[in-house]
C-alpha cells in the first residue's frame, strides 16, 4: 500500500494544503475533489496548482469558508483512509471524499483509488484553559530553555554527497556476445550441393561448422583450397574460420584467438564486395568493441558501417550505424565531433529527435558541463512528447542538482522513478530526491520515507548502502532528541558485504563519517578521537579533510567541557595543551574553549596561563569566530570582547577586587546588551559582596530563569552560585523561602550528585543552615513538632555526611531538641560527648555545659 507519509496534509487558517511526493497521485486526489459537491457553510474553493518553480511545488489547496471552520486530521490504518474533520461551533455534518492511491505491485505504476472520509463535526467540547502556574521561590532554580527544533540542519547529519556519474543512452547492439558469432548478423546458408562438386564440398564444410566440428572443418576447407585454389568461395571458407574460432573462444573463455578471428573478420569487411557480409562483419564489431570499452575501434567500425549504408541505401542499418558513432563520441567526450555530427541533415532525418537530445546531454554532463546541459534542455523542453527519453530524464535532474536547483531536479527525478522503475538507476534517483529533500529541509518524515523506499526498492547494493547511512543518519545525527528506536537504526550502518576493499571510497568516507558523528551526539569523546585517529584523513582531499578536523576540534571541546564540569581542571589543561595546535586552531577560532582553558588555568591559580589566553584572544578579537560545526552547546556569550571582558572579572572576583569588578560589569552590560545573560549573574555575586542581600536574590533569580544551560559550565561555579542564592536567602531574614529552596536544592541529585569536595561543602553548609532555621522556629507552641524535624534533618545529615566541621553544632541541637522531648537521659549523653570531644570549640562546649547545669536545677527542683 502507499505509505501514509506519502500525503502531507497542513491546516492553516482559513485554509487546508495537501501535498504529495507523487505528483501524478497529487493530481488524482486534486480530480477526484473536484467531482465533489462542497457545502458553502464549509468550503469556497478547491484550487490545484500544478506548476513548479522555485520554491513553489504542486498542492492542493482547499479555502474554507471562514476562520471559524477548525480542521483535525489523522490515519487509520485499518482502513488505509486519512479522516479529516471539519466543523463549526453549529451546523450540520459534511463529508468529503478524499482518495489515497496505492502502489500495490510495481513502483508507482498500477494506481488504485480507495476513499477517504472528511466528516464535519458539530459541537465539540470546548477548548480547555490552561490554569495559572504560579512560580515557586525554588523555580529560580530553574533555567528558562528556548523551544528547540527538533532536527539539527543537513550539514550536521551525512553531510557528503558527490556526482553521480550520467547515465549513458542504452545502445541495442542486438546480439548477446556471451553467446552468438558473426554469423548472427550475417547467417550461413545452405549450398546448392546437387549443382556440382564445389558446392557439394561447401556443403560438407558448412555442415561440418554446425555441427562444432571444426577439426574437421579446417581439414575441409584445407582440401578444398588444394583442390580448388583460391575461388569465390574464399571469402566463405575464411568467414567460416573466424566464426569457428569465435564459438570456440566463447566456449573456452579464452579471448587470444578471438582477437585473430577479429583481424581476419576485418580483412574480409574491405575485401568483400557483399554489403550484406560486410554489414554482419561491422555489426558484430562494433558490438564486440563496445561491449569491451574500445571506443575508438567501435567509432572507427560504426563510421565505415555508417558509409556503406549510406551507400546502399539501407537507412535502417544507417539510423542504427548513426546512433553508435553518437554512442562512441559520447563516451569518448569528443563533444565538437559530436554536435558536427549531430549537425549534419541526414543524421536529423535518420535519428529520432530525444535520441540526438540524449546522446549530447550525456556528453555534456559526462564533461562537466552541467550548465550546457541545462540550456540544451530548456531549449527543447517544450518540444519533448512524453515520455521523454530515461537519460534526458536523470542526466538533466543530476545536472540541476549539482547546480544546486533542487526545485527543478524533483519533478524530473519523480517522473524518472515512475516511468523507469525497472532501471537501475531508478534506485539513484531515489536515493538524489530524498537527498534533496533532506539538503532544502523538507518534513524529516517525508525525507525518511523516500529513503526507506530506497532501501527498500534498490538493486544495486553501493546505492542501497548509501541510503542506509543517510537514513541512519537522519534519525540519529540530526535529530536532537534520539529515541532508542533511533539507535536501532545504526544497523544500516553495518556492511552489505563480506570485504571493505568493495567499497567504494565516497561511501566510505561518508560511512566514517556517520560513524564519527554518532559517538559525539553519544558524548563518547574519548571513542570518537580514536576513532577520528584512525581515518585517513591524509588520502582526502583538503576540504573533506576539514570537515573531520572540524568535527575532531569539537570533541576535544567536548572533551574539555566534560573535564570542566567535573571541576577536574589539570584535565582541562592537559587536553588544552595537548590538542590546541592538533585541532583547535586548525579551524575558525573558538572563543569559549579558549574561556574555559583560561579559567581552568584561573581555578589552579597558574595566572600566567590565564594571561597568556587572554593575550591571544585579545591579539583575535577581529578573527573571524567559529560558526559551525556547535556538536557542543556553547553559552549566551558571543563576542571575543565579552569573553575578555569575563576573563577579567573572573580575576576581579579571584583578587576581591570589588571597586573596579562594578565597573567591568557595566561594560560587559552595554557590551552584550540582553543577550549575556551572565551579565545578571556577575551583578548578583557583586551585589553579595556588598551585602546587598536582596539585589543579590534578584540578579541570581533573574540568571537562573532566562539563563541558557550551558552558562554555568562546571559544578563548581554551579556550588558557588547554590551557596551565595542560599546565604542570600539566609542574611535576609526570610526563613521560609530559605527552607523552600534549600530542600529543593538538597533533593536535586543531578546538581549535587558527585563526590567533589567543594560541591559537598556547600551541600554540607546549605543542610547545616537549613537545621539552624528549622531550629529558630522552636517556640513553647510547636517546640514537639519542630524538635522532630530537627532530629529527622540531623540523621539525614549524619548518614550524608560521616565527617563535617558542624558535627559540633548538630550534635548539640540534637541534644536540645531530645531534652524538649523529654528523653534527658539520650540528651545529656551527647552533652557529656561533646565535653569529652576534643574537635569541638570551646564555644559549644561552653554552652552544653549550660544546659547540663540548667538540667541538674531543674531536677533539684523537681
């Protein structure tokens, strides 16, 4: 059946566009519509646009009759029927017949009609309102992220393609080589024998021949020759030879004396004065010698086939004589020879007009020159009878591709699948059209759906292949959000047969290619760069070269970014060093990376590496920056100046240099205008250094909302800023925002899950102060509730946390809140411990011994 991509339906206000792949399907659907009788309350008009132009293709388009007609659509596949509904908040039902076609049997030949149903529907349920969020202190936590497309651009999926070579015109030699001789073209009659002695001998021979008796046939012929001499029947008797030594060469597979008979066969082409003879002598050379690429024998075989025709008058064998020197010019490339040729009255006369129009676009295209095949072809395009000529068809649309008219080379390439489904190249033409319509970003389902047909329906293994990787690609290159069933897709990658060595190096290349790419969308950076070292790249040429070295420069990013996330800044330097030159600056300069080595550098506290990176970005602030290829997200930052401007308030902020750190904000500000958005960040860590808790809490909100994900690249600028928002909180005095975000920043295992140190300080810290502001809400009202969290709090500290500098602290909260519950005998144990714990300050210690003296009255008291 056809598949259901094969019609795309698109609801627009006021109006519903249905396009096809298949413009002969398009038109079925478009004539079976206009039988219909559309209801006014619904419709206006259906309009079939056929032309096709640039940027403009075939579609049906259906004007509904006002903006208050809603339109939803889908398949069933039970009934392989599209259902589109149309209605208004009242009237009445209508139905509108619809036809999808099906390519059951052959490819896109036999078409048969099924209906399918368009229902107007009537009082729907109402749209539901979304209810109002509203946004909770701990969303500030949250990164506002733009709405992404859901495929990269070509460029970043199997982003090579390369010529096609052109299709030749099939020239019918009309004999299978493998198989007959001379003799097809020019049979061996019957001898008169009952005339004399001669003839009865020729007969005796001849039947010796049919017979594959050629021992016997030579030995014949020999005593003819000493009996007779040299007769008439010379000719016959050395025809007779030759054909012998052909059957007997094809039999054998032994080509040495073929070639002899070839030699003899010509001598008796110039010596015979039977047109009929020497007409079966050159057809059968002029195929031999096509059929083994001699081209020039073939051409010097044709022409003289050409002239005795002529001669004879014989313009059939003249026609089929002309088209093989068309043939033999074409694939020699002697374009001049051949528009002189094709010049000539005669040839006009003898050769169809497509014929002659196919032999010089061959030629041209074979050449090079796609712009004369064009031009050939817009001359006489409105002259061509359908159907027009296979290589016409597919040289013109390969023509146009490499010229880069994509909306040109469809139509030819569609009528090219579904006139001459059954060439081979029908499976090329497949593979060219989902090419373009992936390269002019056309629906990704439809670009899946022309390739699968291309697996699906190829011969030709190498064509197949390609598909296979481009439809891998597809799904897992350039779409952002793969799905498992994505990955299955990576089978296609695998090898259609037994030995690399049988394929061809552009597949290759493309297949290293695809491969590469799927271990940097996996993040397997350190995969990729072993991968990428065993390429050859040497054996590419310069610009294919590049495209892998592009690639190869953003795995060391990758690399570099996963080492700086991890706060494992000597890996960033050491991949830093060890591949900058490698890859790095082989390509457009990459101002982040040179950021983030800069900092790494900054965070070791080796400021002369900082220095140093920051002198070379200043020495490149007018290089053109890196564009493509972002395997790796970058940041809202996108000038050199903004980075140097970052690199020097990080140093700001390193030395606490306060006073001047306020004056390079501002002009990091008016440097990037909206788009930085760290420009917020940086004035809320300037606002925490003065003690402006509350600009503080809101530059750092204002960041963590309209922030891009890759703004904060490391776990440790993500702990740093976690705990300056938190003490912000905290100093401000509002406890209860405080404790909103403090458990949600505690239960946020993707920000704090890792073992770095300083990450589990401040986590440390945050769930230490987080206890201390549960703890100031004791009062004689709630003190039972609140001294059951506090102990619930310290052991989920305790058990996170075998070792803290707050051991103290906590320990004597939790003796506080165990005495409130009247379990003194647990409470003053851990007074007594903390007595006798030499780790804890005097401070605390001071204040457990208040609490046992308050203790020891309370129960002299009682």
């Amino acid at each position: 059946m056809a598949p259901k991509d094969l019609l795309l339906i698109e609801g627009h206000p006021e109006q519903l566009v249905l396009r096809s792949l298949d413009f002969t399907f398009l038109e079925k659907v478009a004539e079976q519509l206009s039988k219909i009788d559309l209801q006014k309350k619904y419709f206006k008009t259906v309009n079939f646009t056929k032309e096709v132009t640039e940027g403009k293709k075939p579609e049906i388009t259906i004007s509904l009759a006002s903006a208050q007609v809603e339109i939803f659509n889908f398949y069933k596949d039970a009934d392989n029927k599209y259902i589109i509904d149309f209605w208004i908040d009242e009237g009445t039902p209508s139905k509108v017949e619809v036809p999808v076609l099906s390519n059951s049997g052959s490819d896109r030949t036999e078409k048969v009609v099924r209906p399918v149903k368009i229902a107007a529907k009537t009082n729907p349920e109402p749209a539901r309102t979304p209810s109002p969020v509203a946004v909770q202190p701990e969303a500030a936590l949250q990164s506002s992220k733009a709405e992404e497309k859901p495929y990269r651009d070509f460029r970043y999926g199997a982003a090579f393609f390369w010529d096609y070579s052109a299709l030749a015109p099939k020239f019918d030699s009309g004999i299978n080589l493998d198989r007959k001789g001379p003799e097809h073209f020019f049979p061996i009659k019957d001898r008169l024998f009952e005339k004399d002695e001669k003839e009865a001998h020729m007969q005796l021979t001849i039947n010796l021949f049919r017979k594959n008796k050629y021992g016997l046939m030579f030995k014949s012929i020999t005593l003819y020759e000493q009996k007779y001499g040299e007769d008439s029947n010379l000719l016959m008797n050395e025809y007779l030879k030759a054909n012998a030594i052909i059957k007997e060469g094809i039999r054998k597979g032994d080509l040495g004396p073929v070639r002899m008979a070839l030699q003899t066969l010509d001598a008796l082409s110039e010596r015979t004065k039977d047109y009929n003879m020497a007409r079966g002598i050159l057809k059968y050379q002029l195929a031999y010698h096509i059929e083994k690429k001699d081209y020039v024998q073939a051409l010097n075989k044709a022409k003289r086939l050409y002239v005795k025709s002529k001669e004879n008058f014989d313009y059939e064998e003249s026609s089929s004589a002309g088209e093989g020197i068309l043939h033999c010019l074409a694939q020699l490339g002697q374009i001049d020879q051949l528009e002189d040729f094709l010049g000539e009255k005669t040839v006009e006369k003898l050769l169809p007009g497509q014929i002659r129009l196919a032999y010089l676009i061959f030629t041209e295209l074979k050449l090079g020159h796609t712009e004369n095949v064009v031009r050939a072809f817009e001359k006489q395009k409105a002259s061509l009878v359908k159907p027009i000529h296979p290589t016409i068809l597919l040289n013109v649309a390969e023509s146009y591709f490499r010229r880069a008219q994509y909306e040109e080379a469809i139509p030819l390439y569609d009528v090219f699948i579904s006139d001459y489904s059954q060439y081979t190249e029908a499976a090329r033409a497949r593979v060219r059209l989902g090419l373009v319509y992936e390269i002019t970003d056309r629906e990704p389902t439809l670009t899946l759906a022309l390739y699968k047909n291309a697996i699906d329906r190829s011969q030709d293994a190498m064509v197949r292949y390609e598909a296979q990787i481009r439809y891998a690609a597809l799904r897992n290159l350039r779409k952002i959000k793969i799905a498992p069933s994505d990955k299955e897709a990576r089978v296609f990658l695998e090898s259609p047969v037994s030995s690399d060595a049988l394929i061809d190096f552009n597949t290759k290349k493309l297949l290293w290619l695809v491969r590469l790419r799927s271990l940097i969308v996996d993040h397997e950076f350190k995969k990729a760069l072993s991968y990428l070292a065993a390429i050859p790249l040497a054996g590419m040429g310069a610009r294919d070269a590049k495209v892998f070295e592009e690639d190869g420069a953003e795995i060391i990013v990758g690399m570099l970014f996963e080492a700086y996330k991890n706060a494992d800044y000597p890996m960033v330097i050491k991949t830093w060093e060890l591949y900058k030159d490698k890859y790095i600056r082989k390509v457009a300069f990459d101002p982040e990376t040179n950021f983030l080595a800069a900092q790494s550098y900054l965070m070791m506290g080796l400021t002369e590496g900082t220095q140093a990176i920051y002198d070379d970005l200043a020495k490149l602030k007018e290089a053109p920056e890196k564009s493509y290829p972002y395997w790796v997200e970058r940041s809202s930052v996108k000038t050199v100046n903004e980075y140097l401007l970052e690199l020097k308030i990080s140093m700001l902020l390193k030395n606490k240099d306060w006073k001047q750190l306020a004056e390079e904000i501002e002009k990091l500000a008016q440097a990037s205008g909206q788009n930085n958005k760290k420009v917020l960040m940086y004035r809320g860590l300037e606002s925490y250094a003065r003690k402006d808790y509350s600009a503080a809490i809101k530059w750092l909100e204002r960041f963590f909302l309209e922030k891009n994900p890759s703004d904060i690249r490391g776990v440790t600028e993500a702990a740093d800023l976690m705990k300056i928002y938190t003490d912000s909180i905290y100093e401000s005095g509002d406890l209860t925002k405080f404790r909103s975000v403090a458990k949600a920043l505690l239960n946020d295992t993707k920000m704090f899950g890792t073992s770095d140190f300083y990450v589990e300080s401040v986590k440390q810290r945050i769930h230490y102060l987080l206890i201390e502001s549960i703890a100031s809400q004791r009062n004689s009202d709630n003190s039972g509730e609140v001294d059951k969290q506090i102990m619930a709090e310290i052991g989920q500290f305790q058990e996170s946390f075998k070792k803290s500098s707050y051991k103290g602290r906590l320990d004597y909260l939790m003796a506080l809140s165990l005495l409130g519950g009247n379990r003194v005998d647990e409470g003053r144990a851990i007074l007594n411990g903390l007595l006798q714990d030499e780790s804890v300050s005097e401070y605390i210690k001071e204040m457990a011994r208040s609490e046992l003296s308050l203790l020891k009255i309370k129960e002299k008291t009682i």
